[in-house]
C-alpha cells in the first residue's frame, strides 16, 4: 500500500529580524538538509489553531531575534505494510538527515 506521511518539527532560527524571515530560513535550512537524497519532501511552515477564536495562523514564534518554527513535512511512501510501518519510514528517513529536530506523525493517508 502507498501512503503520504504529514510530520511536523520544531525549528530554532537565531538571528532572525522578522517572523517571515524566520519562517524563510527555517524552511530553506530543513530544505538543504534533505537535498539531495529527498528533494521529493516538501517543506512548509505549519498552521496553528487558536485556542480563542479557532482561526488559524503560521506556526512560528519569537522572542529577542529567535523564533521556534514549526515546519511541516510531507512524504509520499510506498509499498509499506500498514499506516503505522509508512509512518516509520518516514520518520526515519527525514529524522536521520534532520537530526536532533524532533519530529511527530500528524497525519497518514492512503493513496492510490
């Protein structure tokens, strides 16, 4: 069975002067770090609810030049056996290359 695996990190940017520019250099470092062996991953900045109003903003916050950004990272995995084993894959393939950056399952959906 093929499936797309949705994870989501938390990414620390140092020295950032805007919130989009935070986001910007956390999406191109993950970026670097895939490629070239899983330049198929795409990369994104993740939304959050809020817990008030229920609307949804960019996973990103900052303090004194340093933001935590919340990236999303979404993989296409095939021939694995079940959810939970695409779930794997993709968290050993993008969390090897990553490093220490924690990484989560947020969604796996079947795909033809």
């Amino acid at each position: 069975m093929n499936y797309l695996v949705r994870l989501q990190g938390g990414w620390i940017v140092k020295n950032a002067r805007t919130i989009e520019d935070a986001m910007n250099i956390a999406v191109a470092e993950a970026g670097k770090r895939l490629n070239p062996d899983l330049d198929f991953v795409e990369i994104d900045v993740g939304d959050v609810e809020c817990p008030k109003c229920g609307e949804a903003f960019k996973s990103a916050f900052m303090v004194a030049g340093v933001a935590l950004v919340g990236l999303l990272f979404e993989m296409k995995v095939f021939n694995a056996e079940n959810e939970e084993h695409a779930a794997r894959i993709a968290r050993y393939e993008i969390g090897r290359r990553l490093g220490r950056i924690p990484l989560d399952v947020v969604e796996v959906l079947e795909i033809d």
